[in-house]
C-alpha cells in the first residue's frame, strides 16, 4: 500500500468481512495489508477479498485528472434554488441584484436601481447590505433584517466624481471590496476628456463605513475599463482578481493589507495596487481560449483557493461562454463548464447525469436550437463560495452559490442557485432517483458514473451487491450510523 493511498484513506477504518467492507466511523485510523489492486474486474467476482476491497477504496484518491491540489472543492451538484424569484423586502428601491459575498456571520449583497429616461447616471440607486445569518429564519433572505448598509449616495465625493455601477462584491480580511464603474471612466486624455477609470472601494465589513478607493485604467496609457463587473481575492495568494466584461484572460493586483488594517478607520484614502502579470485562461485542453467570455458577471474563489469559479452571460445575446466556469490555479486551464438545463429544459435535452445544471433565463425556450430566448429579460449576478451545509443559522445549503436577476416589468426578483460537492447513496432507496440528499441513486455504480473528479460520494448504511471500478478522483464516506458494505457475497 503506497503512501499516497494510505494518507487520503486515513478518515476511514475498512475491517475485513467476506461480504465487502464494512465503515466504522468510531475510530480514524486506516488498516490494510492488502497489495494493490488497479482494476476491480481483476477480482473475482464470488471471492472479494475484504484487503483488496480495502485498497480499491483507497484507490479513489487516484484520478485521470490532474484536479486542483487534492482538495473536494468541485461543488458540481445542482441542490435547488432559495430564493426563487422573490424580491427581499430590505431592497425596496434598489431591487437589481449584482452580487454576493460572506464572512463568517454575514451575508453581504449589492444592488442599485438603473433609473430609466433621462437621468443621469450619476443619479441611479445603488448600495450594500449586511445580512446577518440570525436575522434570515426560514424564509432566507426575502425577509431578512441588514444590521448595516452603505449607499452611493452617502459618499458625495464619489457620486460627484462619477462613480455610479456596482458589480459582484467579495470580503477578505475584514474588508468588503466593491467595484464601481465610472461615468468617465474612457475619456480620451490627449483631447480634455476626463478619464477615470474605475475603481474598487474597500469598505470595513464590520459596519460598512467607507475607508477609500484603489483606482484602476486612469492613466493615460491604461487600457479602457468601460465595465468592471466584478472582483474576487484568492485567499491562497491574497492577491487581487478582476477582469473586463468581456474577456479571456484575468487581471491580478496586490495590495498591502497590513497597511490597510493599520488605516482601516480613516476615509477618503487612495489605496495603491500593484498591477501583475495577466493570467491568460485556457480550455480543458490546455489551449488559449480562441473566443472571449461574454459579460462576466461575477467570480470567486474556492475556500483553498485552488479552483475559481465564474458566471457569465447577459440576457440580450447568447454565447458559447454562457454558464459557470471552473479553472484550476495552478495551470488556468478550464476543468468544467454548467450545462444549460432547468426545469424549463425537456429532459432528453440534458445530459443524463444532474450535476453542474445551471438554468439561469427564464424565457422561452426554443427546442429546435436548444437555446433560450430572451423576452424576459433573466441574467446571472454574482457568486459565492461558502460552505452552508453544517450551520444550522442557515435555512440554505452547499457550497457554491449563484445569483440571478429578474428584471422585467419592474419585478427584478432575485434567485441564488446551490451546488454542493457530494451524491448520495442509498441501497434500499426505490424512489425517483437524481444522486441528491433527499433521492439518491440506489446503487454505487450509478453514483460514481455520474461523479466528478473532487466528489464526495456519501453512502447511507447497507449492503450494497455489487463490485465497482473506480477511475475518477472521488472520496467515499458513510453517512448515518451503521456499516456500508460494499461486494458481492461469496458462497
């Protein structure tokens, strides 16, 4: 047994029987003298040895797929949607949702108000919302109470300046950071225009109070920022992401966070960044991207930093780059993209397997080119990682969490859609199954063919008949008190 094995199988205790393997979640340390096994098929099928058994689990550790460090943060599985097309009642006014971010208590949002006709738009609405856990009950976010929030119109210095649009947000190090977009952010310099760029406010997480502004594409040599739609900071490097709205690569700052906590009580302040090399993102090939993303509108990074996730789209086109995205930080190259299917897609249009749906229109559907159209004017709005799933203040669950606006007819509704990293398994389950908590597949074969490379597979107490070969990176856990037994009986 390799050390490699040994160390990723250290949660499970597998104790030999002649029917399989049997969990025993009461102790942590790992038993095996069995040597290696690569193929389950190499066994026969009446004898399962209880130690081979032992290392084909362990054998779950090995993919074909190099995937982001070792980590299961490949939060693929699609759980459902909370709210679905509600409009929170904290947002009276300001009712286009942009974004979503956390700390360990909080929720944070941003939305604004694009007022129509002849307004400036130096005068349209926009704000953030601190939305404690603890205010949320079951009912989520629609009718959750804010402990704190901050309009753009309590900062007359920036409105004058023409700050005006906020994108998806993030918080780190107790710092919430929004990116704004200016009235003259690409104004030609060599002619008397002004050329602001954009810019992302640091704001405390605590209370929301404005400490200043690192200012992005105002030199006159800078390319244009005509939209800033997001940002994001890898807590692995602590480094600063963004993109342009339309896109196939990322930009990168540092800033010094320690002087930033230092001056975290003043205002009005500039903070500098320094601009890094741009990361260029590449397809599951490893080759540049021969097209751009449209509309990014939203990025984050999972809790290692070793994936990041994207949402693009817009409501007015539709592009190839649609959908949720996820890369690998080592290498920036594409592991997965959503699937294009809801509850408003036939099924025979969808893959069989559930994970990575991701239905972010709700239009009409045209089922000659399996496409949305647009008459209702949906689009994607922010991202979120933030593991839900033991917080009993929360009434939502999973990892990964993605924003949709409604904005028809004065709705402007909002949606978070939930994935999580783990299928389900349940032997004696005989109802509708989709490999979720509340309708597992019923056998382990079904499971792990419909798995991911980073999955969790979790396996309710019980015999299961039958003998699998594993070629994905997943991790098998018991879930529920019992013995999981995993074989084919012998005589």
């Amino acid at each position: 047994m390799s050390e490699l094995l040994r160390q990723h199988m250290g949660q499970m205790l597998l104790a030999p029987s002649r029917t399989g393997v049997r969990q025993n979640h009461s102790r942590s340390k790992f038993l095996s003298t069995c040597p290696e096994v690569k193929d389950m098929r190499s066994v026969n099928n009446k004898w399962l040895g209880a130690w081979c058994i032992t290392v084909l689990l362990a054998l779950t550790c090995i993919g074909r797929q190099a995937f982001a460090a070792e980590g299961y943060e490949s939060y693929f599985m699609y759980i459902g949607s909370d709210p679905h097309n509600e409009s929170p009642g904290f947002l009276d006014g300001y009712e286009q949702f942009q974004g979503l971010a956390h700390d360990a208590d909080n929720w944070f949002i941003s939305a604004g108000e694009a007022m129509k006709g002849d307004h400036d738009p130096s005068e349209w609405k926009w704000g953030i919302w601190k939305i404690p856990l603890t205010s949320m009950g079951n009912n989520g976010l629609v009718n959750a109470t804010p402990s704190h929030q901050i309009l753009l119109s309590d900062l007359p210095t920036l409105r004058s300046e023409g700050y005006y649009h906020i994108g998806d947000i993030d918080q780190f190090r107790g710092f919430v950071l929004v990116p704004v977009e200016n009235y003259h952010c690409c104004g030609d310099v060599t002619k008397g225009e002004e050329r602001k760029g954009v810019a992302i406010l640091f704001l405390n997480a605590a209370d929301l109070s404005y400490v200043g502004k690192a200012t992005i594409g105002a030199g006159s040599d800078d390319p244009n920022w005509p939209d800033f739609g997001w940002v994001a900071v890898n807590p692995a490097d602590q480094k600063i992401y963004v993109s342009h709205d339309r896109t196939d690569s990322l930009e990168v700052y540092s800033v010094d966070w320690n002087w930033l906590d230092l001056v975290r009580h003043q205002t009005n302040l500039e903070v500098p960044l320094l601009h890094l090399p741009t990361i260029r993102l590449k397809d599951e090939n490893g080759n540049l991207f021969s097209y751009v993303f449209h509309n990014v509108q939203g990025g984050a990074f999972s809790e290692t930093g070793s994936l990041f996730y994207c949402v693009v789209g817009i409501c007015d086109a539709s592009y190839g780059s649609d959908g949720i995205h996820v890369f690998d930080t080592k290498t920036w190259q594409r592991l997965k993209q959503s699937t294009f299917c809801g509850e408003e897609v036939p099924p025979y249009a969808c893959p069989s397997c559930p994970d990575f749906r991701f239905q972010w229109w709700e239009g009409i559907f045209d089922p000659i080119h399996w496409q949305k159209t647009c008459g209702l004017g949906s689009e994607p709005e922010g991202i979120d990682v933030w593991d839900l799933d033991s917080d009993p203040r929360s009434p939502y669950s999973g990892q990964l969490h993605v924003g949709r606006l409604y904005n028809v007819g004065g709705q402007d509704d909002i949606t978070i859609f939930h994935y999580t990293h783990a299928l389900y398994a349940d032997s004696s389950w005989t109802g509708d199954e989709q490999g979720r908590k509340g309708n597992p597949y019923n056998t382990l074969g079904e499971t792990i063919a419909c798995a991911w490379d980073g999955a969790i597979i979790k396996m309710k107490p019980g015999y299961y008949n039958e003998t699998l070969t594993l070629t994905k990176r997943v991790k098998l856990v018991g879930d529920g008190a019992g013995a999981v037994v995993i074989g084919v009986a012998g005589p």
